[in-house]
C-alpha cells in the first residue's frame, strides 16, 4: 500500500512537472527577439512612418485602437432621438 502511493505521488510530480516545463520553441523565440539590436530609426522617423501608414490604411483599427477621430460624435437620426425621448420619459415617470 505504501509503495502504491509512493508511486502514484511520483507520477503526479512528473506530470506536473513536464506541465511547467518551458517550450523550447517559445523560448527561441524569446530569445531571438531580444537579441535584434537596437533600431536605426529615430522616434520621429517612426512616427512619420506610423502616420503615413494611418493615412493610407494600412493599421489595422478595432474598438480598443481606434484613432480619437472615428470617435468624433455624431448627428443623431430620428429613430434614436424617438428612443432618447421614450427613455427619458420613462425614468420621470420611475421616479
């Protein structure tokens, strides 16, 4: 009995530990990135190059990335202007 669980508490250390192991393949990776150097362009250099890029639409844009611009507000049309007024007659009447 005691060897069996002896047994089974290697086992699961063994699994757990091939479960931490790193990837090597990850850390290849890792490790070729951090060793690129430095870049020969300056700050400004790639903010040119980022704008230029913006301009022409080349970055990709989302909600989290969107450039302050497409968040410009807009004019309200007749249907969420009706759901406007709808909702704020609703909470007077809550209240």
């Amino acid at each position: 009995m005691k060897a069996q669980s002896i047994l089974a508490a290697v086992t699961l250390l063994v699994a757990a530990g091939t479960t931490f192991a790193a990837d090597t393949n990850e850390a290849a990776v890792d490790q070729a990135f951090r060793n690129t150097g430095s870049s020969t362009l300056t700050r400004a250099q790639v903010k040119a190059d980022t704008i230029a890029a913006r301009k022409a639409g080349l970055l990709d844009t989302n909600e989290a990335y969107q450039d302050p611009a497409y968040m410009a507000p807009r004019a309200k049309n007749a249907e969420v202007k009706a759901q406007l007024a709808a909702k704020q007659v609703k909470d007077k009447t809550a209240q």
